[in-house]
C-alpha cells in the first residue's frame, strides 16, 4: 500500500485534484479546536509504516543486486567485458550503488520524520 | 484572580500541508539523484555486453535481444519482490482490469522504445557517449510537462541552464572519437537513433507525472515494465530468427545470466526508487531532469572507469557542465519565488 494510496483507501486510482507540478496543498480533513483527528493520525502511522516497508524492499533487492557481483568477482568473470575492466572495482561500484539508493529513504525517515 | 495563557497556536493544517509539499518534493529529488549510480551500473553494463558474443550476430537483433532477454525479465522479477516484500503489489493488484491501466500500457509502449533505442545507440555509439545524451530526456519530459501543466519554467536561469546541457553534451560529443565504438555515419546514426530515445522516454517522463496523479508510483511501475516484457518478446521472437539462436546461448550460459541479474536489478533499483518514486514526488520537471542528469551521467562514468572503456575527460568535463546546467534548470532563484508567492 503506497503514501498516495493510504490517503484515499476508499477508491480505487482515484483521480486526484492536483497535478505535481503545479503543487497545490491537497484536501485535508478539518482541524478542530482539540488537535489533528483521529484520521490524520491514522494517516500518518500508515505513512510511517510504508516507509519501513519501503526500505525493507529495497534492502532485499539490494540484497540480489550484490550477490551476482559478488559471484562475477569470485568466478572471474568480469575479465570477458575487457581489458581494462576493473574486477574489484565491480563489487565496490555495487556496494556504493546500495549504500546511494538505502541513503535516499534514510534521508526521507529522518527529513519527514513528522510523518 | 489569575490569568491562564493561552497556548500559543501551532500552524493550520494547511499550512501543515503546504510544508509537507515541500519537503515532500526535495525528497523527490534526492531520490532522484541517489538511484542515479544504480543504473550506471546496470546500463553501463549492458552498453558493453551488447557489443560481445552472442549478441553481436546480427544488429540491432542484439541490442533487441539484450533488453527482452536480459535488462527487462530481470528487472521485473526484482521489481516483484520489491513489490511483495514492501506490499505494494496490492496496488499492482488493484489496478488490474481498471480503465486507468491503459495508461501503463501506454507508458509500457513508450518505455520499451526508449530502451530498445539506448542499447541499438549503446551498440553503436557506446554507453560513455550515448550515456549523457540519454540523460536529456529529463528536459524534453519538463518542456512537454510545462506545457502541458501550464508550469512557468520560462525563466533567465532555465535558459542559462539549457545553454549549460547544450555546450556539456558539445563537449561529450568531442569525446567520441575516444570512447565511441563506430565512426562516420555509423556515429552519427548512433546519435540519431539515441535522440529518439530521448524523445520517447521525454514523453514517458511526463506521462509518468500524469499517472501517478492517478495510480501509486509502484504499482504503476510493475505494470509498466511487465508489459515492456510481453511487448519486447513478443516483438522480438515473431520479427527476428537470430533471436531465437541468441535466446538459447543467452539463457544456456550462466555468466551471462549472471550479468543479466546485475542489469535487470540495479535498472529495477533505479526505476523504483529514482525514476518513478523520483518524479512522483519531484514532478516531472525537477524529478525528471534529475532522474536523467544523474542516472545517465553514471553509465559514461561507470564505463570508463570501471567497465573498461578508454577514458575521455571531455565525458567527464562535459557531464559537469550538464550538472550545472539542471542545476540550474531545477532551482528557482529567490526573486522568482518571492513573485510567485506574491
């Protein structure tokens, strides 16, 4: 279940009101005098929550992104690219490709942490 | 007789909402730019791969080949278990049978183009050279969006940036004699044929701004690059024999198999979480030109630097330069802002 799915559950790829673009603040429900409603708050756990999952998807899929290079280091196999390929070099690029892509979602845990 | 405080007002809500917008549309863009490694080092990959056995029996057969039997089965299998562990393939799900999943088929269409484009131009040209072109696809997508949206990107640093990709892809192109495979016209077609691409993924970056308006970004996602695997085989299979021969050698041989779970995986991690959570947030413009940018700017550095390609510091040069230049296209000075607001 995504972020834009959760703030309308009731429908199924509803249109929305807004484009990206051009960023108007979306609906949202009436404050009262008592503080958020109880749907925002449940809005906003199960932003949280997608977010965790979010991560956890990517670690899994960071997971089977290195273990093929892993493997292409071990057998050798980065020799049929050529000559001037750099073996070791593969499995550094992977590890830094995850640590930039599980480096994106942390900054969105600890930026939007409100949500 | 004592007087209570009043506790001071926290922000309305829609004020609330307004900052969250913000915030949410700068996280936008740092995925944009952090998935941008990922597919340098899977299309940067692929761009070296396309040239060697078996793919190089017969062209553009090969570079068909390369992405219905590599980039795209692999990237949708780690796209599904993205989908199933972070479960999103509800959205998936729902939106199987819709009238909306036209538009995935649409986009699918699109996307299957583009990247049937990059590794044709890939073969010809090299991913060091068709890498950076490639990436300007993010602007063509803001231009069609801008219009379309009736966004005001026509601005004195918009164009300033434009002149900056302008005069860096210049300075790419001086690199090709270097690091481009072919020469004559066999260059200039690679070129041309790269420059569809970037037209066909343009219009997929707009169209990726129009659909997730309607539909989650991964769920979307999934359908789009399932199909670009029925389209492609289907395609591939019924259009071209050679491909039967290469399907067998490719799938019989467990290095390149091997290869094609590094490709399809970080092309997976880059669609997820630059390219479609990237303009979801982002929009099509700041997302897109950076999603491009960056992304494309890693396959030319990837290949030079660890992939074995000869080294040009007119790549190099050139794609700092771009950077700049979607910089600029991508911020909003603080005069122009105070206006809008105004």
């Amino acid at each position: 279940m995504s972020e834009q799915a959760s703030s309308r559950p009731q429908n199924r790829a509803a249109p929305a009101a807004s484009s990206k673009t051009t960023r108007t603040a979306p609906a949202q429900p009436p404050a009262s005098a008592t503080g958020p409603e109880p749907s925002v708050d449940r809005y906003l756990a199960t932003v949280r929550q997608f977010k965790l999952r979010r991560l956890y998807g990517l670690l899994v899929l960071s997971g089977m992104l290195l273990v093929p290079l892993i493997v292409i280091y071990a057998k050798g196999w980065w020799r049929l690219t050529g000559t001037g390929s750099v073996g070791s070099g593969w499995v550094f690029v992977g590890i830094g490709v995850v640590i930039a892509a599980v480096g994106a979602v942390a900054v969105d845990l600890v930026y939007r942490k409100e949500l | 007789m004592t007087a209570t405080t009043p506790a001071a007002p926290g922000p309305s809500l829609p004020e609330r909402s307004r900052a969250a917008d913000g915030k949410k549309t700068r996280v936008g863009m740092v995925y944009a730019m952090l998935a941008g490694p990922a597919l340098g080092l899977a299309l940067g990959l692929l761009s070296v791969l396309v040239t060697k056995p078996p793919f190089n029996l017969e062209q553009p057969t090969g570079a068909f080949a390369i992405v219905a039997l590599l980039q795209v089965p692999f990237g949708v299998l780690g796209i599904a278990v993205f989908a199933l562990v972070s479960g999103t393939w509800r959205d998936a799900y729902r939106l199987f049978g819709h009238p909306v999943s036209w538009w995935t088929l649409f986009v699918a269409v699109g996307g299957f183009v583009g990247d049937l484009c990059y590794a044709v131009a890939a073969a010809l040209i090299g991913g060091a050279l068709a890498g950076p072109i490639g990436g300007l696809f993010g602007v063509v997508g803001a231009i069609i969006s801008g219009i379309l949206y009736r966004e005001k990107i026509l601005r004195w640093s918009t164009l300033i940036g434009l002149a900056g990709l302008g005069i860096g892809i210049w300075v790419v192109l001086s690199g090709g004699k270097v690091v481009s495979p072919t020469h004559g016209i066999y260059e200039f077609v690679g070129i041309l044929v790269i420059v569809g691409a970037v037209l066909t993924w343009g219009f997929e970056n707009f169209a990726i701004a129009a659909g997730t308006d309607l539909m989650p970004a991964e769920g979307f996602l999934w359908w789009r690059a399932f199909l670009e695997l029925i389209i492609a085989n289907a395609l591939m299979f019924a259009l071209f024999p050679v491909a039967r021969t290469m399907a067998g050698r490719v799938w019989s041989d467990p290095k390149l198999i091997t290869f094609g779970a590094v490709i399809g995986f970080g092309w997976a991690i880059w669609m997820i979480m630059g390219y479609y959570i990237g303009i979801a947030y982002a929009g099509a413009v700041r997302g897109g030109v950076l999603a491009g940018t960056f992304g494309f700017f890693f396959i030319a550095f990837f290949s030079i630097t660890v992939y074995g390609v000869p080294f040009s510091s007119a790549v190099i040069i050139g794609s700092v330069v771009m950077f700049v230049g979607a910089a600029l296209i991508v911020s909003e000075p603080k005069g122009y802002l105070a206006r809008k607001r105004a």
